[in-house]
C-alpha cells in the first residue's frame, strides 16, 4: 500500500481498515510511514506521530499481540520528551497502550517509570498531557505495583520530581491521589521529607475556581485531598505537625483559613502519636490563643473549630501519652491565665469566647474542672457586682454581660460535682441575683440555687418575691424572660415542693380561676404529689374558652413533654385535662377546635404505645356519646400504631359530617395497614356519599399516604387526579386542592413525626424525583388551548417547590426540568389571579435552588419582562412582593453582565413600585434596586455598558433622594 499522496485522515482510515483485515501486519504499517517518522522535518515527524497514535486508538483492545504492544511502547518512549511532542501524540499513544491493551508486556513499568518520571521531565508537558500520564501511572501503582516497587528509591525520587512544581487543580487531584498511594505502598527511605515538602508547599490551598470553570475542582475538594496527603503517612507526623505550629502563627492567613488548619489539627490528632504532638505543643498553643482569643475577631462566639482542636489535643494527650497528665495542666493553665483579661474586661466583647474555651476544659478535663469554675465564679461574681467596669456608661451593659454567664456557670458547678463551690459562694450569689437589674438573669441564677438548696429565711423570702413577680412575667412578650420565668417555676417545684406549695396559694388566690395562672401551674408539675395539688388549681381556668390561647396550650403540652417519665401520672393528667376541656358547649368546641386538636396532638407524642391505646379506648367512649369530641382528637388517634383502633374510631362516627377528619383518619389508615386493596374498596364506598370536594380530598390524601410508604397503588391515584384535571375543567380549584394535599408534608395532619405515620428513607426526596416526570409526561400531552388543565398544573408548582424545601440533598438538576413550565406559565392569559400568585411564589423558589450557570440566558429573557410587568401592574400585594423577590434573586444569581441590558427597565418598574401606598412594598422595591445595582456594579469589566449603568445609577440615586 502507497502511502504518498493521501490525506493523513484517509491514511488513517485506509491503515485501520488493512490492519484489521490483516491485510498488513503491524510492522509493515510502519515500515510505510518510515520515512515520515525519521524525517529531518519535525512537524513532518510530528505528523507521522499522530497517525501512528490515531490508528492504534482505533484499534481494539485485544487486537494487538504482546510483541506488537512492546515494539510500539518502545517506540513512543523513544519519542517521549522530543521535539514533535508538541501535540501530545505520543503520551496519546502510551496513554492508550497502557490502559486499553489487554496484551501489556511484563516488565513494561520499569521502562516506562524510567523513560517518563525518572528520567523524563513531566511538567514541560501540557496539562492534557500531564493528565494522561498521571492516569499511566495510577493504572501501573495498581496492577504492576511489584515492578515498580523493585525499582526501589530511584522510583520514589522520581516520582517526587515529576509532580514538584503541578499547580493545575485538575492535576493536583490525581497527583495527590497518586501521592496517598506511593507513601503507603512504597518504601520512602531517605525521601520522607522530600516528599512531604513536596505537597506541605501546597498548603493551606489558595484556589478559587472562575466562574466559567466546568471541572468540578473544588477548593473542598483540594483542601481535603492534600490534607489526607500530610496524614498518609506516619513518617509524616513530626513535619505535619510543625506545618500546623508554623501556619497557626502566620499573621498573614485570614481567620477563616486558620479555622480550617484548626480543623485540620483535630484529624492529625486522631491520626499521628501524642509524641509528635508534644513536640509542638507551645507553638500549636500560641496559634490557637492568638485565633481564640483575638480581641480583633467580630464574633463573641468561640468558633467551633477552635473547640474542636482543642478538645482532639487533650484528648490525644490523655490517651495513654506518659507525660499527658503533665501537658494537659500545663494547657490548662495556659488557656486559665490568658482568659482571665478577655473575661473581666467585657468591654473588649471577649467574655463569651473565653469561656467557651473554659468551659470545654472543663468537659475535657475533670481534674482540672474545680480551679477553673473556682476562677471564672470568681471573676462572674466581680462582674455582675460591676467591679470590673471601667466606664459607668457601660456598667449596666456589663452587669447583663456577667448575668449571662453566671447560670451556665453554677450549673457546670453542680454537673461537676462541685457544688460545694456554690454553697460557698451561695450568700454572695443571692446579693447578686436581688441586685441583678435582669429578670432574664435573676430568673436563671435562681433556678441554679434552689438546686443547691441551704435554707435560710433571706433565700426563701427572695423565692417567694420571684414567684409573685412570676405572675406578671409569664405574660410578657419577650420569649427570654418568660422561658427563663417557666424554668425557674419548673426547677424550684422540683427541687423543694414543700416550700412550693406552701408560698403558692397565697399568690394564686388573687388570681384563681385566671387564665394567667396556666402556665405557672403547668410548669410547676413534677411529680405525683405536685400534679395531684395542681390539678385542683387548673381545672377552673382550662375550662373556659378565654384560656385557649396558643401560648396557653404550649404550656399544657409542654407539660406532658416534660414529665414524659412518668408516663402513668400523665395519663391520669390526660383524662383529667381533657375533661376540663370538654366542660365547654359544643359551639365552643366547634369555634376552638383547631387549636385544640393542635394541642392535644403534641401531647399524644408523650405518651408510649401502650398509654396511647389506653386512652384511645377512653376517647371511643367519650367520642360515642359526644361525636363532637372528634374534632379535637383526630390528630392525637391517627399517631396510633393499630389499625383496629383507628376503624373503631371511625365506626363510631355519625354517617353525617366531619368529612375532613374522618378523611385524615382513613389516610392513617391506609398509611399503617397491610390490607391496602381491601380497604380500598371498603372506604371508597364510604366516601362516594362524601361532596365532590371531599371526595377529591380523599384522593389527595390517600395518594400522599400510600406514596410515603413506597405503594404502587399511589402512584395511580396521582396519575387519576391529574387526569380529571383534563376532563373535568369546572373541577380546576377543587383539583388544586387535591393535589396539593399529596405533596403537603408540612401540615398538622400530614406532618410525619407529628402523625406518627409510616414512611419509607428519604421519603420527600423519593417523592419529588419520582413525581417530576410523570407530571411533565402529563403535562406535555395537554392540549395547548386547555386553559383549566394547565391551570390546575401551574398551581401545583409552588406546593412541590415547597416539599422540596425541606431536601437536604441539592436537587438542581430536578429543578431545572421544571423550567420550561414555569416559562410557559408565565406566558398563559387567562390564569386566574391565585394561579398567578402561585407560579410567582414557586418560581422563587425555583431561583432560590438554581445556580448561576443553570439559569439559562433563553430562561431570564422570558421572566425578566413578565416580572416587572407583575411589578408594575400586579393587583395584589402578594403578586407584587413576590415579583420584586424573584428580581432581586436574579440579581443576586445571574451574571452582572448579562443583565445590564435589563437594567434600566428593572429600575424603571422598582421606581414604580417604590411609589406604592404599601410601606411593605416600597421597602422591597429599594432592596429590589439596591442589590440590582450591586450586582451590575461589582462587575469587573469595565466597558460603554458600564457607563450607560453610571448614567442610570446616578439618575436613580438622585430620584431616590428627592
């Protein structure tokens, strides 16, 4: 066969096609293309090269003999690192012979870790270059290791010198890789430390990808790999361990780098000897006080990996270490004495670092945990006393500072054992808590003493002042101060009942009957004796309507939450409860009976299976004889475990009403059975008699039922809802409704921790990935002028959006399938107004999930105009909020750029709406223009387009201010 005279790409073909009908063999191919190969040319060479290499890709794997494998290996070494390796055919070529040949001669390695990372030079290679010889590598560590491991040192040096000096992040990944497996799998001899420096270089990692980037590097990603790098090895510890030393006291790094070495120095601590450790433990102490306790830092919050780094340093020092006990009360002294400022100036807004250190010394270390509260009840005390204010403008400041902290202090002291500190301290402590100028301080301190009760008549005078004050606090609005009030009640009821009950009638008398007294009551059940006393006092104010608040019934559940142990005393508390409740009329009931089957339902989740069913037989007969009751219990009889309770339930119902509940109570039902087509048939029956809008409920919710426990029969009833959307279109809000309730995760009767239903792992995920192709399936088949079908639809974005939420796994690509819908819901007319709000509210929920480079140029052009139309023209207030949401999202989202073009008609319909009578919609039209003109701004070109936005920025700012 001639050679000359045909293109290189038909010789490619023409060579491939003769050599695998064995018209030529391997050698006479060559021989053909010989006088190319050793032209005087080298582009003529290089040329040759790359047909040699485009045929053999072409070739299968198993075609070529060992020999043949070997005489090409041979001669694609020979070529490697000469001149016409420009265009990276001969990697190429070794590359593809080494990975796809099934006949790779033995011995092969040796020659080729020799020709490329010995005595070649692997960074004057491109970065696809680079790549395709790590991969060579890698595939020869894993099925020639023996081979390259008796090459001995001269592998490993060379290995050090063919990565020294990678900066491509694609590389990194596979050299660091690639390093993890050399230090564990080859001898490192004298090289230890060569190899260490060779990736310590790297560290701490400064990458940040462009925003063009498409590789999928993270700097998480990098930072983690090199990081398994310096831990691959035990050799490693003491360098690993002075890299950290050395880095925790670099000035230069900002705080959150050094957070990151902190966490790093937790996993070095489970992964190298305490004696590595020892070594630097001055130096790694004086990084970590310098990040700790930095008076310049913004937060008042000890990072937790600062806490973390710490604790994993005496942990590693603790275990077993012959000199730990040494080091770790040298630690302690150290992070004592350095605190002590930080804490007493509180000025400096240090006190709360500070003492997060502290305190998890004192969790670290028992031994040491007396001295330190000794020391910082000491230093709390001077505080609140106001002895450590510097200026008498900041002492009220610093007082509240110290009362703080104090609490959490006692309490540690009594965790600890070490309440004799507090009994020392106990007449100091009760001076402190009159004089505390904080209801939220005093409260909490208080709670600490009556735990540490030393009776006297100045502590008992000062409780009974703070149960009268009680009264009037437990109605404030600050959650602080009520929750600190509650608690105090709870403790002092706890701790000394007698001297409770005793003070308690003289203040409740006044009040008796008074709605206000509920929570003081609630809170101050703790045993048998209490509830017993209690129950006398409570029954008077549950009983009327006017008790009902929501805050009032938290207190009630909140009651069984919190003698959950007791389970037989709440029991008796239940029946007594519920009779109070139910003294009330039955328009009462009726007008109530939300939050009161709210409330019931939290203090169902209390109570154990078999207290559960107990009182389930208790309501059967109450509800037999006043169905009404129902309306309250619902949601408490659908968290039971047995079906049959749950059918007599039902049984027991009038045939007439309550079709709502008694629909919840079939999805439980449905939900917990094991005889899904039997009570199929036996409640659609039931339910045909039930109103067209009940019975598409009905679907709903026995859809979302069966679909949270993975039930085919589900997936039916989903598929026949959206199918009534295209053949009953007056059904449009009735069907919305419907299918809403399958994707509502969220409310009181389809919450499933609340219910207590059954579900399947990862349910709400399972659900949003499945339903999404069978609703586009469904919708794409929908005839274009079926106005109400895809009515129904577009309203069912928003609800999905929201069960997805609450997905802690990214679903990205699972939004953007919805993007074409969302598109042409905004392009729909004659959508009804609540559609609209709805598809709005969705969409933002759609921009909130999707990244920057998902949002689609095509996507913004068709929302961008349909937005500020809504902004402009939107008649409802919620349409507009929405839409001035989604813009302000998008300004965040999208490329600058991109939208600069936009600019001004997103300013103009901001302007407009800033104009609205609605103080709500004016604050977010200047949020909506503000972060439009950030974004635009923060650009780094600088081009005419940024000077058109000055213009506009300008104008704006000028209208804005006049």
């Amino acid at each position: 066969m001639e050679a000359d005279g045909l293109r290189d790409v038909d010789l490619v073909c023409a060579f491939t096609e003769k050599l695998l009908s064995r018209s030529i063999s391997l050698r006479e191919f060559v021989q053909l293309l010989g006088p190319r190969l050793t032209s005087t040319d080298p582009e003529e060479r290089e040329k040759a090269e790359e047909v040699v290499v485009s045929v053999l890709c072409r070739l299968p794997n198993n075609f070529l003999e060992q020999r043949e494998v070997e005489l090409l290996l041979e001669f694609l070494l020979s070529r490697f690192d000469s001149p016409s390796m420009a265009a990276g055919a001969v990697v190429l070529g070794i590359n593809q012979l080494v990975l796809s040949c099934s006949e790779l001669p033995t011995g092969c390695e040796k020659s080729i870790a020799q020709r490329i990372f010995i005595d070649g030079d692997v960074q004057q290679c491109s970065r696809k270059d680079r790549v395709a010889l790590y991969e060579v590598l890698e595939y020869l560590i894993r099925e020639r290791l023996e081979g390259l491991r008796s090459m001995g040192a001269e592998f490993v040096l060379g290995f050090v010198r063919s990565i020294t000096g990678e900066r491509d992040p694609r590389c990194l990944i596979i050299v660091f890789r690639l390093f993890c497996k050399v230090v564990q799998l080859f001898s490192m001899g004298p090289f230890v430390e060569d190899l260490f420096d060779v990736v310590a270089c790297y560290y701490p990692i400064e990458f940040k990808p462009s925003n063009n980037d498409t590789s999928g590097i993270t700097r998480d990603l990098l930072v983690n790999a090199c990081e398994e790098c310096l831990l691959a090895h035990s050799s490693f510890a003491p360098f690993t361990c002075q890299l950290i030393a050395e880095k925790l006291g670099d000035s230069d790094l900002e705080e959150d780098v050094k957070l990151e070495i902190c966490s790093f120095l937790a996993r070095a601590c489970e992964a190298f000897p305490a004696n590595a450790l020892h070594q630097q433990l001055d130096d790694i102490l004086a990084g970590l006080r310098m990040i700790a306790l930095n008076p310049a830092t913004n937060s008042s919050f000890m990072p937790q990996q600062i806490l973390d780094a710490v604790k994993a340093t005496i942990k590693k020092l603790s275990n077993g270490f012959e000199r730990g006990s040494e080091a770790i009360d040298y630690i302690c002294d150290e992070f004592l004495e350095n605190s002590e400022p930080f804490v007493l100036q509180s000025e400096m807004g240090m006190s709360g670092r500070s003492l997060a250190l502290l305190d998890l010394l004192t969790e670290c270390h028992p031994k040491m945990s007396k001295t330190i509260i000794e020391k910082v009840l000491m230093w709390l005390i001077m505080i609140v006393k106001g002895e450590t204010v510097n200026s008498a403008a900041n002492r009220d400041e610093v007082i509240d500072e110290g009362f703080k902290y104090l609490p959490r202090w006692c309490k540690l002291a009594i965790s600890t054992g070490n309440d004799s500190l507090l009994l020392f301290h106990q007449e100091c402590l009760l001076e402190v808590a009159r004089m505390s100028g904080s209801k939220v301080g005093r409260y909490s301190l208080s709670e600490v003493l009556v735990s540490i009760w030393n009776e006297n008549n100045s502590m008992t005078g000062f409780y009974n002042e703070l149960l009268a004050q009680s009264f009037e606090d437990v109605a404030n609005d600050n959650d602080d101060l009520r929750n600190s009030c509650l608690s105090f009640i709870h403790s002092f009821a706890l701790c000394n009942w007698n001297l409770f009950a005793k003070l308690l009638p003289s203040h409740i008398d006044p009040f008796r009957g008074d709605p206000k007294t509920i929570p003081i009551l609630c809170a101050a059940v703790c045993s048998r004796e209490s509830a017993q006393f209690i129950l006398q006092l409570l029954q008077s104010p549950l009983s009327t309507s006017e008790a009902w608040s929501i805050r009032n019934l938290e207190n009630v559940a909140s009651m069984f939450a919190s003698n959950k142990s007791e389970q037989q005393m709440c029991q008796t508390l239940f029946y007594n409860v519920f009779d109070s409740l139910t003294l009330a009329s039955d328009d009462t009931l009726l007008e109530h009976s939300t939050v009161l089957a709210e409330c019931i339902q939290d203090i169902g989740l209390s109570f154990s299976a078999r207290i559960h069913s107990d009182i389930m037989r208790f309501l059967a007969d109450k509800i037999e004889r006043r169905s009404i009751l129902f309306l309250l219990v619902y949601l408490f009889v659908v968290q039971s475990e047995d079906v049959g309770e749950m059918t007599d339930m039902l049984g027991r119902l009038p045939d007439v009403g309550m079709e709502w509940q008694k629909i919840i109570l079939i999805g439980a039902i449905f939900n917990k059975t094991e005889n899904i087509e039997n009570k199929m048939k036996e409640f659609d029956v039931l339910c045909s008699k039930f109103s067209r809008a009940s019975q598409l409920k009905y679907k709903g919710v026995i859809c979302r039922q069966l679909l949270l426990i993975d039930k085919a029969q589900g997936w039916e009833i989903f598929e026949s809802l959206l199918d009534e959307a295209e053949g009953h279109p007056k059904d449009e809000t009735l069907l919305s409704c419907a299918l809403d309730e399958v994707v509502n995760l969220d409310s009181r009767w389809s919450d499933i921790s609340k219910c207590a239903y059954h579900s399947t792992v990862l349910a709400r995920q399972r659900i949003f990935c499945q339903m999404l192709p069978i609703l586009l399936r469904h919708f794409n088949q929908l005839q274009k002028d079926d106005v109400s079908a895809r009515s129904v639809y577009f309203r069912m974005l928003s609800p999905l959006l929201k069960l997805a939420e609450k997905i802690a796994v990214p679903l990205n690509h699972e939004y953007l399938k919805l993007l074409p819908m969302f598109c042409e819901a905004l392009d729909a007319t004659e959508l009804s107004l609540a559609t609209v709000e709805v598809i709005v509210n969705g969409l933002e929920g759609l921009i909130k999930a999707a990244s920057r480079d998902e949002i689609q140029a095509d996507f913004i052009r068709k929302v961008l105009p349909k937005l500020q139309h809504f902004v402009t023209h939107g008649t409802s207030i919620r349409l507009i909020l929405s839409a001035l949401e989604c813009l302000e999202l998008l300004a965040r989202r999208c490329d600058p750029l991109f939208l600069l073009s936009y600019f001004p008609d997103v300013v103009s319909s901001t302007v407009a709406a800033s104009k609205s009578k609605k103080r709500k919609i004016r604050s977010k039209a200047a949020n909506g223009v503000i972060n439009n003109e950030v974004s635009i701004k923060g650009s780094k070109k600088r081009d005419s387009g940024g000077r058109q936005f000055l213009h506009i920025y300008v104008c704006n700012r000028r209208f804005m201010c006049f």
